[in-house]
C-alpha cells in the first residue's frame, strides 16, 4: 500500500517513525515511493524465525558478523531506497563504520525475503535486484506456498540470476556463508500445514 505521492527519504522515514501515530509501525521506501508493511501471519513468522535461527547459529559459532531481522538497509548514497529484509546478514568487516541505533548505508551480504500472500512474485524480484545492484551477494526469496526458495544472484544485463530450490533441497551459504547448508525440509517440514 503506497502511503503518500511525495517524494520520500531515509531521513523522512526516521522523522515519520518518531511521532506517536507511526512510531509502532513498520515502513520500506523504493525511489522515494513509500511501503507500509502489514503484519505477518503465523506462517511467514515461523519461517523467518527458523531461518533467522540457523543461520544466527552458524554465524555465531564462526564468528562471522550479524544476524538481523526487520532492519533497515540502504545503499549508501542513495537515501531515496530503504529495505527491511525478513532476515539478513552483514559480515564483521562490512558493519565496523555503521552505527548500533540508525539504519545501515550498506546493503546485506545476505538478504532474505519471504513472501506473503500481499507479495507478487515481480515485487520480491524487484527487491532483490535493488539488493544485488548495491552490494549484496546473494538473495534469498522464500516461497512458502511453493515449499522452495529463489536463489538469486547478479547476472550480466542487469538481470537476476535465479535458481529455484524445492522442500527436498539443501540451501546454501554459498561464498557469503561458506559451509552453511540448510536442508529445507527443516523450514517446510512435511507435516506442516500449507
């Protein structure tokens, strides 16, 4: 849902997110069009958090950076685009310049979105593009309803390059988290309600 038709800014976003009447509520900007976010439902919620979990496990116990949920990211010189991916990592040495209470002027190493029924397809490709345009590495679009993910990568052209790996697949960190797998039969579980 497009909240307003004026041109909006991280900086606007922060103000907006101050007062009382938005401050419990969660917003994403794209060339200045600002996004309200719903909230999720059950299933996209046990997603994020099991995914969020392995891999906060795996980061943690190779000291490899952050694990986030929900944050805000834009790309640095470009406060006109913020993105808050359902889960998120960012490696020690991108986070040493980026401050603990703002939204970081870096894009995720990894970036993770999960699609509600609010989502088309073509929205979370867009997000990923912009992702991958600005320093992520690899993107991550779960698919509920489908029990897979999209692996995205950067290609040439400006385009994605998309890999789709169904329920009975192990998910890779790939460079980004080297030696992370995730048999995704852990996040679709097979007696889980669709």
């Amino acid at each position: 849902m497009v909240i307003r038709q004026q041109l909006h800014t991280v900086d606007s976003v922060q103000d907006l997110l101050r007062t009382p009447e938005y401050n419990r509520r969660r917003f994403y900007l794209i060339d200045g069009e600002l996004f309200e976010m719903s909230p999720v439902k059950r299933k996209h919620s046990r997603t994020a958090s099991l995914l969020g979990y392995f891999m906060q496990d795996f980061v943690l116990s190779k000291d490899l950076g952050e694990v986030h949920t929900e944050l805000g990211f834009y790309p640095a010189g470009d406060r006109t685009t913020l993105l808050a991916p359902d889960v998120a990592f960012v490696s020690h040495a991108r986070l040493s310049q980026q401050p603990e209470d703002e939204f970081l002027s870096i894009m995720p190493d990894l970036s993770v979105e999960i699609a509600s029924p609010s989502n088309t397809l073509i929205q979370l490709r867009r997000k990923a593009q912009i992702y991958l345009d600005n320093g992520s590495s690899l993107v991550w679009i779960v698919l509920p309803a489908e029990k897979g993910v999209d692996v995205c990568r950067a290609a040439e052209g400006l385009r994605l390059d998309i890999e789709f790996v169904a329920c009975d697949g192990l998910l890779s960190g790939e460079d980004v988290l080297p030696g992370f797998e995730l048999a995704l039969t852990k996040l679709f579980p097979p007696s889980a309600e669709s």
